[in-house]
C-alpha cells in the first residue's frame, strides 16, 4: 500500500515583494570605495570584476601559506621528470595581465598617501598634562614627584606624554591661545631651555 503524500496548499503571500527579493539576491552590494564603484560591472560576478581589477578575490588563494609536504613532492616531481617540470614552472609563472589594472594603481597611491592625524588625547589626560606644565614648566622630575601623579609616572614617561600633547596641533594650539602665549613672541633662551628639556636623559 502506497503512503499518500499530503502537498500543503500554496499561498500567495501579499507581504512578500519577489521582486525586490530577487534584485536583494543577486546584488553584489554597495560598494563603499569610489575608485573601484565606478569601474564596476554589475552585468559581471564580483570575482570577476575583481580579477579583471587585478585585486584578489580571496588573499588566502594568492598568498599561499608555504606547505612543507607539498614543497617535498614538487621537488620529488622535478627529479623525476626534469623536462616536465620546467614546462610546469613556466606554466606557473605565465599570469594574465589585469584589464582594468588602473585601478589597483590608483589604489595603492591612495594608500600611501599621506593622511590628516586625527589622534586626540583624552580630556582628562590633557587637563592633567597642562596642569604640569602650568605649574612646572618643563621641568619633569619635579612633575614625577606631584601629588596629582596618582600612577606614579615615571619623568620619562611624563615627559612622552608631553611630546605627544605637543604634537597635537588643535589641542596644543587651543593651550597656547588660553594662556596668551600664541601671539607673544618667545624669548630664544625659553625656547632653547624647552628643547634641551623635551631631550633630556638620565
């Protein structure tokens, strides 16, 4: 006796718009970087756009982690047939010339460009740090022995974080303005004991 098969009735559902859903499928997604958005062929698969890019699709497939096993049979191979191997290696080495190769190009001069620093030191770090040099200037073994040090900085350590506040443009300069020190003009000897003090060692 054969088991009768119960075929659940098909709805249509209003909620769903099938339409939108296969455009959702099939897209690649929103591709956030404006050099390789605009050569970018939504008739063709990602993979391919990025071959034809000259980008990798998968890093792990291009920069394969060396295998000492698979090292071994090569070697292994090239002994046994020594002219197979060298019409192998050609074969290998023989890759094809990516056609949009302008954009990778472009991309790699983007990335060594030089960028704005946005680094910023915290507000609690900063009022610390012009606290110190409110009150000692910069002289940093004195600043070591402040009993505002609470983590028991070492003058060396002061004296970096100092570096770093002052190397901050926008908050340095925001200090400089708040003490009118901005428009006065620096007696040279200050500015040589500051210097000598920012290098000082043991």
């Amino acid at each position: 006796m054969k088991v009768k098969k119960q075929h659940r009735k098909k709805k249509y559902l209003h909620k769903l718009n099938r339409k939108r859903m296969n455009k959702k499928q099939r897209s690649t997604g929103t591709v956030p970087c404006e050099i390789i958005k605009e050569a970018w062929d939504h008739k063709k698969s990602s993979f391919k756009n990025l071959a034809e890019m000259g980008l990798a699709n998968d890093p792990n497939k291009v920069i394969k982690i060396p295998n000492f096993k698979q090292e071994k049979l090569k070697q292994a191979k090239e002994i046994v047939s020594k002219g197979e191997s060298g019409i192998l290696e050609t074969e290998e080495e023989t890759s094809q010339i990516p056609i949009k190769k302008e954009v990778a190009e472009k991309l790699e001069k983007e990335a060594k460009a030089p960028r704005e620093r946005r680094f910023k030191l915290p507000k609690g770090q900063v009022e610390f740090i012009t606290y110190l040099l409110d009150k000692y200037g910069h002289d940093y073994k004195a600043m070591e022995k402040d009993k505002k040090n609470y983590y028991q900085e070492t003058w060396k350590q002061l004296r970096a974080k100092i570096k770093t506040f002052m190397g901050i443009p926008e908050q340095y300069s925001e200090y400089l303005k708040v003490r009118g020190l901005l428009d006065k003009e620096e007696d040279e000897e200050e500015l040589k004991k500051q210097a000598k003090a920012l290098v000082m060692d043991d």
